[in-house]
C-alpha cells in the first residue's frame, strides 16, 4: 500500500505550482503567460524581482524535499524514496492542478537530491556554480549538474533504485530543456547578467 501512497502523495504535493501562488499572492501576471510561459523562479524573478523568485525557489525546492523526508520518515527503503522523489518531480513537470504544465524540474529534482543526500546536492550545487560562474549560462549550470546526478547517486548511494530515478529524472530535465539546448547549441541562449 505505501507503494501506491506514497509516489500519489508526492505527485499531489510536486504538483503544487509555486510559481502561480506566489504570482498570485503577490498580485503579479500569470507566469504561464507572460515572459517565458515558465511556471519557474527563473521567470518569477523576471516579472516579479527577487522576493518572489526567493519565495518560488523555496517552494519548488521543498516540493522535492517533503516527499522525499516523508518516505523516509515511514520506513520505505530505496525503493519506495525513489518512487516518491519521482512522484514529486513528475508532479512539477505535469501538476494535476494547472492543467499538466509544469516547470522544468530544478528546482524540485534539486530537492530531491537534498533529501536523499545532502553532500549530493552539495556537489551539484558546486557543479552548477562552476559552470554558471565560468559559461554565464544558467541553463547550462543546471543541465551539467542534472547530468553528473547518477554518477554521484551511484558514488554515494549506491542504491539501483535510486540510480534509476537520478537517469530518468536527469533524461525528463533535459527533456523539458530542450530549447534551452537549442539555443545553446545556436549561440541565442541569454547569459547570466545579460
């Protein structure tokens, strides 16, 4: 039973946009219909400045987090952590309460990561600042982050389970960041302080 329970009440939970409540709360457009149509802190910050993107981080990284602490907190082994930190990150990317159009997932694959493994996500963080501070590009920070997530899970954890959430989670991330490598790939990504 906790099986089932626990993937469903993680995707209920991932599904939660943080972005269109904190637009709400705050009295700003609709970020799925303005600037990128990303409902992320990315394009909170753009239509609402610092605070509004701080408050939609948060909220996409504890989407990740919760479930994840949850799962543990009820016993469940690898097995059934894993399938919470899927159902979390699959809740983002398609919420069941804003008709299945997500975010992009950093955040909340992110929080996954810092409820499985704190030095993990340490890691990548590090990872992201590297290739952000060095390249400028945002996107690209994340997506070389995303990518070294097996390698460090397998590292660290060593668990089959939670190796597979790190590739199928990682290959979803890139997925929904296809544009970005798009643009990357042509040259017409924006950098950071562009």
């Amino acid at each position: 039973m906790r099986l089932l329970l626990s993937p469903l009440l993680a995707y209920l939970i991932g599904s939660i946009s943080s972005a269109v409540v904190v637009a709400r709360l705050m009295g700003l457009p609709d970020p799925r219909t303005t600037g990128s149509k990303n409902p992320g802190a990315t394009n909170i910050l753009r239509i609402g400045g610092k605070k509004a993107a701080a408050l939609t981080l948060l909220g996409d990284v504890l989407k990740g987090v919760i479930p994840v602490l949850l799962a543990k907190m009820l016993g469940g082994g690898p097995t059934l952590v894993a399938l919470a930190a899927m159902g979390a990150f699959l809740g983002h990317l398609f919420p069941l309460y804003t008709g299945f159009r997500g975010g992009k997932g950093v955040a909340t694959g992110f929080g996954t990561y810092l409820a499985l493994s704190p030095l993990v996500a340490l890691i990548m963080v590090g990872i992201w600042l590297i290739v952000a501070k060095t390249s400028r590009y945002s996107s690209l920070g994340g997506l070389s982050a995303a990518a070294a997530a097996p390698i460090l899970i397998a590292i660290f954890l060593k668990s089959p389970a939670l190796i597979v959430y790190a590739v199928v989670s990682s290959a979803l991330l890139f997925w929904r960041h296809r544009e970005n490598i798009r643009r990357l790939l042509n040259g017409t990504e924006s950098r950071i302080g562009d």
